[in-house]
C-alpha cells in the first residue's frame, strides 16, 4: 500500500497507520513492530501497536534503510534523521521526528514496548 499524507512528500510504504510488521521475542510474544515510510522533512506518525497505554515505556528508534520495506537493510547515509517526541495512547504512539535532508529517503521506525 502506498499513500501521500496530505501533500507533505511523506509516502507510506507496506504499512497503515494502524498495522506494522511485528517483531517476536525468542518467547514467541510481540515485542515490537516495524513502520517503513518514505519521505524528508518533519514527520508525524500515529502508528497502531495493540496492548500500548498511555503509561507503557517504549523504546523507538530510527534508521535509513536501503529500500522501501520491512527487509530494508539499515545504514547511516549523509541525512540526519531523528525522533523528537513520543507519546504512547490506547493501542497507539504518536512520533513526531525529522528526516534532515533535501530529498526523500526511505526510513524505518521501530517501536518496543519496553
């Protein structure tokens, strides 16, 4: 699936809003999950993660990664991008975050429930 987000240059790859890729511990239980977007400048994402409160500690990071789905291979290229906010809801978090870069690059969100 693919879609721009209100003419901002974002566009969204293989996920929704409200679905990523899951991540498994070794035990079997959801760990995290994956969110790949494609895009430059500032971002904010509501991303769906099932069990999440509005008081679960979570650990997201962000990368470039060298195409536009869960299989992307990580790497730091020229652009910083980082995570500036999180607020974890009901069953979602809120990221708010930057791409620092002139042109669209294709990045990954990973969100655990720590």
């Amino acid at each position: 699936m693919t879609h721009d987000s209100e003419g901002s240059g974002l566009r969204v790859y293989n996920t929704t809003p409200a679905n990523g890729v899951e991540i498994k511990s070794e035990l079997g239980v959801a760990a995290g999950f994956l969110y790949v977007f494609r895009g430059h400048g500032p971002f904010t994402h509501n991303l769906g993660f099932t069990g999440i409160t509005p008081n679960s500690a979570l650990a997201v990071t962000v990368t470039e990664i060298d195409r536009p789905d869960a299989t992307g291979k990580p790497f730091i290229g020229n652009a910083a991008i980082s995570i500036a906010n999180v607020a974890p809801g009901t069953n979602a978090v809120n990221v708010h975050g930057l791409v620092d870069f002139g042109t669209d690059l294709n990045y990954r969100i990973t969100v655990a429930s720590v």
